[in-house]
C-alpha cells in the first residue's frame, strides 16, 4: 500500500509480475490533499498489469459536537455544505477529553462528514472518465475508455471558452464508439465561427447522464473533457489592452495607471483599495500533509512564516519605481517595479532565494483588499478548488462566484480555496471593481483568511472571517502530495531555491 506511482510503473515492467496489481490505498484524502491522483493513472493506465487502486478514504469521522458542554450532538445540530452551524464543530481526537487519540487522523474522507464532496471527488471523476477528447489533425477525436459499454447513456454539448469573449454552447452529437474505442467528430460550424481573433480557445465536452441511472438523475455531470484549440501568445500588456489605451479624461485618480506611483516609508504601495500593500509571501498554512510530513517544522525553523523584511531601497526612473528589499538576512531578495500603464498599475516581481531554502510553500504576492468586495470572477481552472498537482478537474472556463464560497471548510483549518490556471480575476461589490491580468497562468486564492489565521485555528468555528480580501498570486506553489500517509508530492512540484519572477496589473473601474 501507498508504493509510489514510479514503484508501480518499476514492477509492472519487472517481468515478475504474474497478476493484475490493485493498490488496497495509494492516495490519503486527510484535509487538502490527494496531489499526484492524475500522476498515478497516467501510470496505471501505461501497463494493462496495473489496474487501479483504493483513496483512503470514502468520509472525515467528524461527529457532531456542541461547543457549549462538549458533548456529541447527535442529530440535533445544523449542518451543511461541509460546515456546521453557530454553536456546533465537527469533532476529532481530543475534542473530548481524551488524552490518547490520534487527533485529526480520522478526518480523512474525500467528503465531509455530511457527505458534501470536497474537490478532490471532482478531480476523481474526471480521471475515471469515460470519455477523453483529443485534438487530432485539426478535428477532433473522442476516445470511449470504458471496457464494456458505449456512449449511447450519455448526453453531451460542446462549450467554447475564451478569455475575452463569452462562452457558447451547442448540443453534441455524441459518435457510435463501442468500448475501447475512438471516432473522429466534426464540431458544428456555429461552435467555432466569428471567435476572437487572438487569445486562448478552449473547447470543453460537457457530458451528462442521458436517462435516469441507478445512481444518479438524468442530466448528472459525468465528465468535462477538453482541448485547447489555441494557445495564447500576447503578453501581459497586450492581453490587458493597457499598452495602446489613452488615459480618462478629467484629473488623475490616486491607485491609477494615470496618477504617480505612491508608496509609503517602507516601500510598499498606497492604494486606496488596497488595505495592505502587495509583499512578499514564501508560506502557506500548513496542509495536514505539510504537517504530518515534518515540512511545516522546517518551514518555521526556517522563519517562513513571518520573516522580516528589510528595505534595499527605492530607485525612480520617471513613471517607474524600483523597491528592493530581503528576507531572512539575505537568504532572500525581492524586488517590485512598478509602473504606469493606461489606466493600469503593471507590477513586475522577481525574487531569489538562496540555495539553504530547498523547499518552501509557495513564491508570490500577498495583498489585502478594504472591506466592500463580495464577488469573483475569474477566467481560469475550477470553479472548485485546483493546486498544481490535483487540477485534471477543473476546466479553464470563464468562473463567478460569492468570495465566501471560495474558501474551502476543511475541518482542521489549513491551506485552501487556490484555483489554478488563473489568467485574470476580477473583484466586485460596493467598494469598488478591482480588476488583475497575470503574465500567465498562476496560482491564486481569494478568501476571508490571513494564512496565519488558518494555521493558529484547531476547528473552523475557531475562525473569525475578515471583512476584507485577502489575495494570494503565485508565481509557484508547492503541490499537495499525500505525504500524511504515502508519497509527497513528486519533485516537479516542489518550490526551492532559485530565481522567480512574474507579473501582473492592477486596475480599478
């Protein structure tokens, strides 16, 4: 149990293998977890020696706790959506005097002990598809990777997506491929006609259950496969129209492209959306996987979690500002130019960390918004929450959603609510329209919680949401793996030392 996906892929090609190999556990599902899920079927899937495994497990063993005596509940509490209601916690080792227990350990279910699915389970059925697209020879391909059935169960439309137009949909008319077998299809000409002439194309095939099954509805989501018809090839600039825009008429507004770049004694932006400057974020809150793994004790040993910043210093070249500074004595420099553009505040970051920091969380800016922002929308991967090693299941879409739906209620509070693959993103609500291009695709989260404020909590109702938003954009970030019990994630996941650099625009409408 819990090989590694490089031991199975070594023993299927051993010539010593005499039977088909099911791994009784090979992926924890304790708190954000499950990185690498589609590392491990791309290998099952390379040998027909290899044919499958068990996630550990199916539901968190949370029980239903009243705060005020510390006594089970029963069914006499509110729950829903994964959390409980004011007065209740869903309870673990230790939470009832019990001085020998194994703490959160039983927490380890790819749903919530009210059965709400957590995202993994969105990862998990994409990869168990039974429909893959591929593009092919300028068409497209569909591939029917079930062993014994067709595709007439189904039903399926083709949606396109692009970053700077809306989307579309058409009904599919889903090809006669028996099992284990492929179809060209032609797309309808509507899909494609009169598209954007530059920017990202992606087209999605939504499929659903046709009928009523056994185990779910009629009009069930069953998988989202897609392509990428087109790849994106304007830069950050280009994509935010900022470079050939003339500035508003009327005065120059403070926090603007068309205003000068202000920054207080420390070298940090003043803006008036902002109510902390973007810095520097090399932490995250400690997954339970981080924890169990020993790599959350490294990270403090190292002073990760708040390290001191010094100020290098602040060098002006006309509309453009340059501000260093370092971290950990030097173990990191940063530096920030900032510069107007159109309407547009254009951020270019690099930071370099020393050889001693060989693994860390993530690299990126960290800001908080003022109070007043209660929707996102994003162009990106989700709408649930992906990281870098557990994204198979998240489209690139156009997404929306209440910023209080994003963060994701892990009963140990801990590292969440990141989409992966964010282009752009856009922040809503009575404050204000605060609008922000990525140079490519990045990681980012957007939720009520300082990383800090996640890590000091035990249970979720330890947690005091903030009016404002915090927001996180990485330039990299560390995947999840499944270390609390199996592998951690593979190399190509982790963050060390090295030199990072991205950018990004910050605009208000």
């Amino acid at each position: 149990m819990y090989a590694s996906a490089e031991n199975i892929a070594g023993y299927a090609r051993s010539g010593r293998q005499t039977r088909p190999l099911i791994l009784c556990e090979y992926s924890h599902a304790m708190g954000n977890s499950n990185g690498g899920l589609a590392h491990y079927w791309e290998t099952i899937e390379s040998a027909p020696g290899l044919q499958g495994g068990f996630i550990w497990e199916f539901w968190d063993h949370g029980l239903l706790q009243q705060i005020s005596d510390g006594r089970p509940a029963g069914d006499d509490g509110d729950y829903s959506a994964g959390t409980t209601s004011s007065g209740y916690r869903w309870a673990y080792g230790g939470d009832f005097g019990d001085a020998l227990n194994d703490g959160n350990f039983c927490i380890d279910g790819v749903v919530f002990p009210d059965r709400t699915p957590k995202p993994v389970m969105y990862e998990h059925r994409e990869l168990a598809a039974p429909i893959r697209l591929e593009a092919s020879g300028g068409g497209v391909r569909v591939h029917n990777r079930q062993h014994f059935r067709d595709l007439a169960w189904l039903a399926a439309e083709w949606r396109i997506e692009a970053e700077d137009a809306p989307g579309r949909a058409v009904p599919a008319d889903l090809p006669d491929v028996p099992a284990g077998g492929s179809a060209a299809i032609a797309l309808p000409a509507g899909l494609v006609r009169d598209l954007p002439g530059e920017g990202e194309i992606w087209l999605t095939l939504h499929t659903t259950v046709r009928e009523d099954q056994p185990w779910a509805p009629a009009g069930t989501t069953v998988c989202t496969p897609q392509i990428c018809l087109r790849g994106e090839k304007r830069d950050l600039l280009d994509r935010s129209g900022e470079r050939h825009r003339p500035p508003r008429p009327g005065p120059a507004r403070v926090g603007s492209g068309d205003a000068p770049i202000e920054l207080d004694g420390a070298g940090l932006l003043l803006h008036p959306l902002l109510a902390a400057a973007p810095r520097l974020s090399v932490w995250r809150a400690p997954t339970d996987n981080d924890r169990l793994a020993g790599v959350a004790a490294r990270w403090a040993e190292r002073g990760l979690p708040d390290p001191a910043r010094e100020l290098i210093d602040v060098v002006r070249h006309g509309d453009r500002v340059s501000v260093r500074a370092r971290y950990l004595d030097g173990l990191i420099t940063h530096e920030q130019v900032l510069a107007a553009a159109g309407e547009a505040i254009v951020v270019e970051e690099t930071a370099v960390l020393g050889d001693e920091l060989a693994d860390v969380a993530r690299v990126g800016t960290v800001f908080e918004t003022v109070a007043g922002f209660d929707h996102a929308e994003w162009f990106g991967q989700g709408p649930w929450e992906t990281y870098p090693d557990r994204c198979a299941g998240g489209p690139v879409a156009g997404h929306r959603a209440r910023i209080d739906d994003l963060f994701t209620p892990y009963v140990r509070p801990q590292e969440s609510g990141g989409r992966h693959g964010v282009r752009r993103f856009t922040l809503t609500g009575e404050a204000n329209t605060l609008r922000i291009r990525l140079d490519k695709p990045r990681q980012v989260s957007i939720t009520r919680y300082r990383a800090a404020d996640l890590a000091a909590a035990a249970h979720h109702d330890e947690l005091a949401p903030r009016a404002e938003c915090v927001v996180h954009i990485d330039a990299a970030h560390r995947g999840l793996g499944t270390a609390s019990c199996g592998p951690d994630t593979q190399p190509a996941y982790l963050v060390g030392a090295g030199t990072y650099r991205w950018s990004w625009t910050l605009e208000t409408r």
